[in-house]
C-alpha cells in the first residue's frame, strides 16, 4: 500500500462516525478508531493487543470462540459479510445492542477482520415505545368501537338506517387519513436505518396526535347520536342572540351586523341547545368568507314562528350540496367532520323548528331558524 493510501485510510478510520475494529485470526484487536474508544469507553491502548473477547459479555464471548474455531478447522467464516444484531459490553460493564457487520481484510500471507460496529439502543427503545403504542392503539380501538357499536344502535333506534352507509362513508373518510399516518410513522420507526431521538420522539407523537383526532371523530359522532332531550322554556330570543355575538369567536375580516328586533316574542326552546345551532352557523358564515366580508342577523314574526336568519356574503353553496348539508359527515369543507350542520338540524327538530337555507354562488348564503313561538295560556 502507497504512503499516500495508508494516509487516507488512516484519516478515514479516524473521521468514521461508526465504531471500527480490526482483528487477527485468533481474535485479537490490531486498531481501532477514536469512534470505538468513545463508544466502548477503553483507550486505544487498552484495547489493541487485547482479545476482542473484552467486549462481549457472556454467552457472546464464548460463540465468539466456537466461530474461530470453526474457521481455523473448515475455512468456512458464518458471520463474514452477514450483518447481526449482537450486545456489547463497555468497561463500565454496561452492555447495550449493537450491530456488527464482520469483513476479511486478506493482507499478504496474513487474514485480518474488520469489524464495523453502530449501537442501536435508540432503535430498540423506539421500537419497544412503539410496541407499547401499538398495544395502547389496540385498546382504545377496542373501546372506540364498542362505542361506535352503541352509536350505531342509537341509529336505528331513532329510525335512521337509511342514513347508516352515509354515516359509515363518512366514518371511513374521517379515520383514514389519521390512519395512514399511523401506519407510515409506525413503519418508519420499525425501519430508519439511522433513527435519532428527535426523530423518534416527532414520530412517537405524531401517532399520539392522530390517535386522539381518530377518538375526536368518534367522540363527535357518538355525541351527534346520543343528543338529550331538550329542557323547554321561555326563551328571549333577542338576549340570546346578543349573548352569542358577545361570545362567539369569528375571523378579523369579518363584521358582525346585529339587526335582530329587540322587541321579538319569546320562544319555546332549550336556550342551551338553541345557542349550539347558532354559535354552528355564524362560524359556519364566517369560514364561507376567507377573503373578509359581513354576516348578518336579522328577524321575522309569522304567525306562531320566530325567524332568525344567518346571512353571510360568502362563496355560496352549490345546488348539488344544498340538499345534503345537514347529512352527518357530509361538508363542503376542506377541513372538519360535517357534523356542525347535522347537529344543528338535529337540535332544531327535536326544539319543534327547523331550518331553511338558501343559497348562491359568489353572493353569498342565508340560513333561516324557524323557532316555535311561546303563547301564554
């Protein structure tokens, strides 16, 4: 070897981030790199000349004998070029998991191995986390679907089976997403070849993030199915609206225009319920208006109903969506679970109102509460 070579292959072990150990063929260290003495915690004085026996703990130093030996008798090597997963013992005598990938180094009449050693403790704990994770997954699935089971009874119970695939469909495209992250982060940890601890950890909680959206949905939709019974009582409806406009949070660029009548008659509702269904709409008037614009409310008396409309100068809704709005799980939006709207009919009907909406595209979208007028008896 050129003076030239053996410079650069002196400079190399010694910038390898990866412990390297060269051996004899009776298992005695002949060099290592400044990665190796920081790794197994021995100066290199203490380690070359010396079997590499020195780091293994028991059984691995006594194999380490039997493949010598099996070597010197058959000339057949079984680790030489076979990467393993093996432990190494520090001088501290701490052992960790290492893998060691074993080459032969012919050197003239002489046979030398190189050994190239990376700790993979990292890996093990992320795989062991994940393993705990995976058990932690298993169980709150196992109870999200008993949940959903319950849901789904209260489904038919209240006669809606015709809406049962929807609600399903809409299942399916809510958890997937949150789903395939789990499985992509689960299959990166299972299989990083150099996985750090701050991509462990960004991985760790990635899966935690999208478990608690999977039980969020799953909470939504178990809370849509299960809605109380609401408590009647007469309701100020004028006070109530300026109640929600005092509370309700709405995007910068939007005004908030309050023409409802202060004289307005009182109403037969759950006022607790009835707020849901209008705090759901003016959010619902504001997301319509990324670009800033005005939601309006305003009022009308029809002979026993109270009509409170929502009116906002946004992107509209297209026909083919009018008619579905209030289905669970079904949105125009980029973003959310579809149940606003179905929540807000659901309450609406079980409060003796509805709603009616009307719509046009670039202009702008008005949803109509009809509430039941209260009449002294």
């Amino acid at each position: 070897m050129h003076n030239q070579d053996q410079v650069l292959l002196a400079a190399l072990l010694r910038t390898a981030v990866d412990a390297i150990i060269v051996i004899d063929d009776r298992g005695m260290m002949q060099s290592v790199n400044p990665a190796t003495t920081k790794l197994f915690g021995y100066s290199e004085d203490e380690m070359v000349g010396k079997n590499v026996k020195l780091l293994m703990p028991t059984p691995y130093r006594e194999e380490h004998d039997g493949y010598l030996r099996s070597y010197h008798e058959t000339g057949r090597a079984k680790i030489i070029g076979i990467g393993r997963e093996v432990t190494g013992k520090r001088k501290d005598e701490t052992t960790f998991p290492m893998h060691l990938a074993v080459s032969e180094v012919p050197l003239g009449d002489k046979k030398l191995f190189a050994g190239i050693v990376r700790d993979i403790s990292d890996l093990k704990n992320a795989q062991q986390q994940l393993s705990e994770i995976n058990d932690q997954l298993e169980q709150r699935v196992r109870e999200r679907t008993s949940e959903l089971h319950a849901a789904q009874a209260e489904l038919l119970k209240a006669g809606k089976l015709a809406t049962l695939g929807q609600v399903a469909g809409g299942i399916a495209h809510e958890i997937r997403n949150p789903l395939n992250a789990v499985r992509t982060s689960a299959y990166y940890l299972r299989n990083a070849k150099k996985l750090t601890p701050e991509k462990t950890s960004e991985h760790l909680e990635r899966i935690d993030r999208q478990v608690l959206l999977i039980e969020k949905v799953i909470k939504a939709l178990s809370d849509f199915v299960r809605l109380p019974e609401p408590r009647l009582s007469k309701c100020n409806v004028s006070e109530l609206i300026n109640d929600i406009i005092s509370e309700v949070s709405i995007a910068d660029n939007v005004r908030m225009q309050n023409e409802v009548a202060a004289d307005l008659p009182t109403a037969m509702v759950d006022p607790n319920q009835i707020s849901i269904v209008f705090h759901n709409l003016i959010r619902n008037a504001s997301d319509a208006m990324p670009q800033g614009g005005a939601i309006t409310l305003a009022s009308d008396v029809i002979e026993n109903q109270i009509i409170i409309e929502v009116i906002d100068t946004g992107v509209g809704i297209g026909e083919e969506h009018i008619r579905r709005i209030t289905e669970p799980l079904y949105s125009t939006k980029a973003q959310g679970m579809g149940l606003g709207l179905a929540v807000s009919a659901a309450i609406l009907d079980k409060n003796h109102g509805h709603m009616e909406v009307e719509s046009q595209l670039g202009v702008g979208t008005t949803f109509a509460v009809h509430l039941p007028r209260h009449f002294r008896s």
